[in-house]
C-alpha cells in the first residue's frame, strides 16, 4: 500500500501536468498548493482525483472539502504536507468507523 504522502504527490504531479505548472510537476512535502500553486478550479482537480485515489488505495470514502475543511486553523490546502496530514486524518477516522 502506497503511503498518502506519495498519493498527495502523485495527484499533485498530475494536476500540475495539466496545468502546466513545474512547481506542482516538481512537488516536494514543501510544495505550496492554494494561492501559490494552485488557484481554487486546481484545488478542485486535485481534491477529486486525491479523494478517489485514496477510495482505491486504501477502501474508504473520505470528504477533502467540506465546512471543516475550510474551518481549520491552517488551511490543509496550504501545501502538499499540510493536505497530506489532513487526508491521513480523515482516512484514519473512516477507517475507524467501519
């Protein structure tokens, strides 16, 4: 099983292949996403793809963008790091869940 580090990166490589963005190409766990990277449409691109790439990898549905999404203290749509222990979260709750 792939680690949602490598999943975060992935899509965001994707999504800044189809934006033609070599930041996002060249994604790190720095790179910065929303407002640098990323304007609100390649957060929906790569919201999307991250959501159904982790429903396949890891056998959960988990929701990316949503009221407690955008209520956090730090955005998890601020950089790669930040969306990654965001979506390790969720993933952890949901499989909690089952």
């Amino acid at each position: 099983m792939r680690s949602v580090l490598d999943i975060v990166i992935e899509t965001a490589k994707e999504v800044g292949e189809e934006q033609e963005s070599q930041a996002l190409i060249d994604a790190t766990e720095e790179t910065l996403l929303f407002g640098r990277n990323l304007d609100s449409m390649g957060v929906v691109f790569l919201v999307t793809d991250l959501e159904e790439k982790v429903s396949e990898e890891y056998g959960v549905d988990i929701t990316l963008a949503d009221a407690r999404a955008m209520s956090q203290r730090t955005s998890p749509f601020r950089s790669v790091n930040t969306l990654t222990n965001y979506t390790r979260s969720l993933i952890d709750e949901a499989k909690s869940e089952q």
